[in-house]
C-alpha cells in the first residue's frame, strides 16, 4: 500500500493460538510484528477462556517490545479503542464494555486478550468478521450486522497500522481517550474480583487503574484484581 504505514504481517492458514505463534517467532522477525491466522484450534480469552475461532473471523496478534511498566495496560485499553472506531467508520455502533470487550447493543464482536512474557507484549484481537451466523451466544459479526463481507487482510492491516501508533503513544494519552469511549461508565454492573463479587454503578475508573463502584458502600477496585464484569440490565440505581 504505497504512502501507507508499512506493518508486518505473518498470514497462516491455522495457528493453535496467535498468541503463542508470535512468541514462538520473536526470534525470527523484527519486533513489532503480526501473526493473522484463517483460524484457531485454541483460542483462548482473558483467563484462559475459551476463544471460538473458526474461518471467517479475524485472529490475529501484534508482539510489541513493553518499554513502560504500564505498556499491557496502555494495549489492553487502545487496542479496545482501536477496534471500536475501525467499526465505527463501517456504519457500526460499537462500544466498549470494561475492560476491553467490544459490543454492539448487548452482543458481544470482539474479544482482546494482552499476555506478556520476557519483556515482550502480544496483543491478541478476535474479531467476528465474515460469520453468516453467531459463533457463540450473544456474539454478533460484521457481516450479520451489514449484511456484506469485508475484507479481513484490510481490516488487519488497519488494526495493525492503529496499534503501531498505540505503541508511539504514551499511557496517560491512550487512557484518556479510552475512558471518553468507556461505555460501561455509569452502568449497574456485577464485578467479579479474586475476593468476591461487588455490586454497583461502574462511577469511574482512575488513571491510577482503580474502578470506583458505587451503592450503599463506595468500592475500590483494582483493575487488575477484577475476573469478570457483567452489565445489570436488571437493576438501576
């Protein structure tokens, strides 16, 4: 693509997880680059959840050198921010549901996962792209919500070029404009955390990574402390 960014990008018909394709080539690329597979035999999410990832869909990982102790913070929110405003120049209403799922109404297209091993960053995006039908409950893809297939090497590469400038960037900078674009900022939620589960109104989130949930009791969660988050359709406050 002449005058455009100039990204690498590994292209595979299957990997086991793009995650751990990119880790097992680091020593064969220059750092950064991407690894795009047609799909994946284990996919997996945050926790080690299961990721369904068949033909159709976008799997891909960028591996990044980490140079600031909040570089995984910084990919786990940008790269959420990046997803969201590629869909939104195709006419789709996408938000971002903490931490960094992308929806659209309360269907779920796009999962990030960011693992980091040895100093490095991989930079997991899953995308339901060319999908005629939901590829797991309360998922949507492009092409359901479009009626038309898109093309996944575009999509990448424009993913790709977006998460190079997330690594330019600085964390106060990308945290920002993610927290302008979190959707789930004064929803009613239900946080799971590693010593229990909260509810509340999701009141903030502070840039020294703490979410504020609100109720009876205002809590203080650490970010990296938080398991799951589900938004309360049920209830109000």
């Amino acid at each position: 693509m002449e005058g455009e960014t100039k990204i690498e990008i590994i292209h595979i018909e299957k990997a086991d997880s793009t995650n751990e394709e990119v880790f097992r080539l680091k020593d064969r690329y220059s750092i950064p680059f991407f690894v795009l597979a047609d799909f994946q035999t284990s996919g997996r999410g945050r926790y080690g959840r299961n990721w369904v990832s068949p033909k159709g869909g976008l799997w891909m990982t960028g591996l990044f050198i980490k140079k600031d102790e909040n570089d995984g913070f910084k990919f786990m929110f940008g790269s959420a921010v990046v997803v969201r405003d590629i869909l939104r120049t195709l006419g789709i209403p996408a938000r971002i549901k903490f931490p960094n799922d992308v929806y659209v109404e309360n269907k779920k297209i796009c999962g990030i996962l960011v693992e980091e091993r040895e100093g490095l960053l991989a930079v997991g995006i899953g995308l339901n792209v060319n999908q005629p039908k939901p590829p797991v409950e309360n998922s949507t893809s492009i092409f359901i919500l479009t009626g038309k297939e898109h093309d996944i090497n575009l999509l990448a590469y424009n993913i790709g070029k977006h998460l190079m400038e997330i690594d330019r960037r600085n964390f106060n900078d990308v945290f920002r404009e993610y927290k302008e674009k979190l959707d789930t900022i004064n929803k009613p939620v239900i946080i799971t955390t590693d010593y229990g589960v909260l509810e509340g109104v999701f009141m903030d989130i502070t840039e020294d990574l703490n979410v504020i949930l609100g109720g009876e009791v205002i809590n203080f969660i650490k970010v990296e402390r938080v398991l799951h988050l589900e938004e309360n359709y049920e209830r109000g406050y």
